[in-house]
C-alpha cells in the first residue's frame, strides 16, 4: 500500500489554520506531521491529529489533539518543509446505482 505525503503551510497571523491546496480532508481525518526541521510551535511530530470542522475550506484546514476537540493554535510558521500523511481509511461514497 502507497500513502502521499502532502505539503502545508502554517499561517501565524491566524494562529490554527494550516494551508495545503486542494488538500481534500474532512473533519475527523487523521494526520500526522513531519517536517525537514522544526513544526509550528505547537506542534508534534509523530503524534496524530484530527482534523477540526472550524474555518476548513478547499485550501485551509485546522487540526485537533483530540476528535472534535478546539483547534491548535500555533504561534510561528516552523522553518524546513513541512508534510502530513492522511493516516485514516478512505473515504467511500456509493454510487447512485448501488443505493436500490
């Protein structure tokens, strides 16, 4: 089984959103981070987050210690590259044809 891992970008001036374009996660995804050299303060490498339902768009997401749980804030952008793997199962929607 391959997994990708997805670039993102932390906005300081917001303190919880996280931008990775077209990013296609839903709340109560599951991720985890890595980075080249230092994540956002706040937070962890190799620790599993969820992702929240506050301020999620196509291009911005926010994540959570916990399932439903209150954002993260971070208070700078980390330096180095940073990625995060989807770690949940993928999300399934049945065809029309199968809902008879």
């Amino acid at each position: 089984m391959n997994f990708s891992k997805y670039n993102f970008l932390a906005f300081t001036a917001s303190g919880a959103n996280l931008t990775s374009t077209a990013h296609e996660l839903y709340t109560d995804d599951t991720v985890v981070l890595e980075t080249t050299g230092t994540l956002p303060a706040g937070l962890a490498v190799k620790t599993t987050y969820y992702v929240v339902y506050n301020g999620i768009t196509a291009d911005t997401f926010q994540i959570s210690a916990n399932r439903g749980g209150e954002p993260i804030t971070t208070t700078d952008g980390g330096t180095g590259d940073h990625t995060y793997l989807k770690t949940n199962r993928a999300r399934l929607t049945p065809f029309y044809e199968d809902n008879r």
